[in-house]
C-alpha cells in the first residue's frame, strides 16, 4: 500500500506544491550551515604553514567540486528514469538540476584558477583532473543547449538523456584522475601542523560547507523545477487554477 | 581568533584577491541564481494569469 503514495509524488502537479513547500526550509538550512561553514573557514581554522592563508579557497573549492560529480551522476540518473519509464517528472527534475550542476562546475574551475596561480604560477593547466573537469562544465552545457534547441519537450528529453548518460563516464575519470595520472592537482592530504586539530577542523569545515552547498543546491533545484513544470503544463487545468502567488 | 585587525583579515596573507575573488563570485554566482529563478517563476505565473484571462474573457 506505501508506495500508492510515491507514485502520487510522481506527478507533477502534486509535486509541484510538495516542491514549494520544502524549498524554503531547505534554503533556511542551507543559509545557517554556510554562516557556521563560513564561520569555521575564516576564525576557527588556523593558517597553514605550507600555504599560508590561500588554502582558505578550498571551503569553497572542494564542496563546489563534490557537488558539480554528484549533480552529475544525480542527472544522469533522473534522465535514465525518465528515458526508460517515460515518466515526466523523471526528466524534468534532470533539466532542473543541470544550470546549478554547471554552476558548482564553474564555481570549482574559478576557485581552482584563483588557487593555482598563487600556489602553481597558473590559472590553469591542461593536466588531467582540470581537464576533466572543464568536460564536465561542457557536458552540462550540451546537455542544456541540446535539450533547449528541440521543441518537443519529450523528444528534447530523451535526446538530452543520451548525452547525459553517455557523459556519466566522466564523472569516475575526474575523481580518480589523480591517481590515474601523475598531475599537478594535490591530492586531499593537506599539512596543517600548527595545532594537532589543525586537521580536524579543516575536515570540519569542509563537512559543514559541503552540506551546506548540498541544501542550496536542493533548495534550487525544487524552485527550478517548480518554474520547469509551469512552464510545461501551462495548458493543463490544474496549472491554471493555480493562484496568483502559486 | 586569527585576524589582529581589520586590515589582516583582508589581506588573508598577501592572498587577499584570491581568497576574496573566490569567495565572493561564489557568492554572486548563487545570490544571482537564486534571484533569477524568482524571477522566471514570477514570469512564468504571469504569463499563464494573462493567457489565463485572456482565454476567459
């Protein structure tokens, strides 16, 4: 009998206010860990003795980086259901997902950049997880562009899915990349020996910052969607009846 | 504590442009996520009110 309820939620137009109501909760969640986040990363975690005060980039760099691989895989995952099963909601929520996909990758490139040129003297360098990870912010994009350049929203759909799932392969080559090959980016061991908890807190930090980025990205992604299904169905009655402040 | 003063925590170390520069299109880049989503919803809810009516009237 329990799972009569999911496929409730399957439809749009009872997820659409399902959606509504958890998407601010999320984003108050989201707000209080980014301030303790932001918190730990500037007053309780000490400099580091190797970088100095640079190394603050990676409260940012790293959940920016762990979400552009999970939103990935996320998408790539929704697009699949909604490829095999044809369930609309399925394919909507990839298309929600992947402007903010592509914006943490954006996000890790650009804190990346701005932590390379003083620690490498570059912004950049073509070496293999860098590399693989601007595949990345291409992928969502072709995702994105294919997938607005077909008018049929179904069709548009299960082309964009392809892709999508085709480019899932990226994902496991931009994580192990820097074992795979012997790159310029440092692996996650970074010495912090001013206090012994140096490490912890740093660890700390970046916990707190990651789920901090988790819950903005699915308090966005719930609004997008929100905006996807209206736009889709406006013709349907339901959507119609809707108020003014729906 | 970290910073003696104001001025330190700004500079981050000499690193001051990187650190900030990071920080603050992160930020950017979400404020202005965030705004434009709101601002298609609104667009989007208007549109179908004046489709809406104008199909009614």
């Amino acid at each position: 009998m329990s799972d009569i309820r999911w496929y409730k939620f399957s439809s749009p137009q009872t997820f659409y206010p399902l959606a509504g109501a958890l998407a601010p909760w999320f984003g108050v969640a989201a707000a209080l860990f980014a301030g303790y986040g932001l918190y730990i990363s500037f007053f309780l975690a000490p400099t580091d003795f190797q970088q100095g005060e640079a190394y603050r980039i990676i409260f940012i760099h790293v959940p920016a980086a762990w979400m552009s691989m999970f939103l990935y895989l996320i998408m790539a995952g929704w697009a699949a259901i909604g490829l095999a099963w044809h369930t609309r909601l399925s394919s909507m929520m990839a298309v929600a997902i992947a402007p903010t996909g592509a914006l943490m990758t954006f996000i890790a490139l650009w804190t990346g950049a701005l932590w390379g040129k003083p620690m490498w003297g570059a912004w950049w360098v073509w070496d293999a997880r860098l590399t693989s990870e601007l595949i990345l912010l291409f992928l969502y994009l072709g995702f994105m562009f294919l997938h607005a350049a077909i008018d049929d929203p179904r069709r548009a759909d299960r082309a964009a899915a392809v892709i999508a799932i085709v480019g899932a392969i990226n994902v496991p080559i931009i994580y192990f990349s820097v074992k795979w090959w012997n790159t310029l980016h440092q692996g996650a061991s970074v010495s912090l020996t001013r206090i012994p908890t140096m490490a912890s807190t740093m660890l700390w930090g970046m916990l707190i910052m990651s789920i901090a980025f988790w819950l903005y990205a699915i308090a966005v992604v719930l609004i997008r969607v929100r905006c996807v299904i209206l736009e889709r169905e406006r013709n349907a009655d339901w959507v119609k009846q809707l108020g003014a402040d729906a | 504590m970290n910073w003696e003063s104001l001025s330190a925590f700004i500079e981050m170390g000499g690193y001051g442009t990187y650190v900030w520069g990071s920080f603050a299109v992160t930020i950017v880049c979400f404020a202005l996520e965030v705004v434009g989503l709101s601002v298609r919803h609104q667009h989007v809810l208007h549109e179908r009110n004046a489709h809406h009516h104008e199909a009614s009237t």
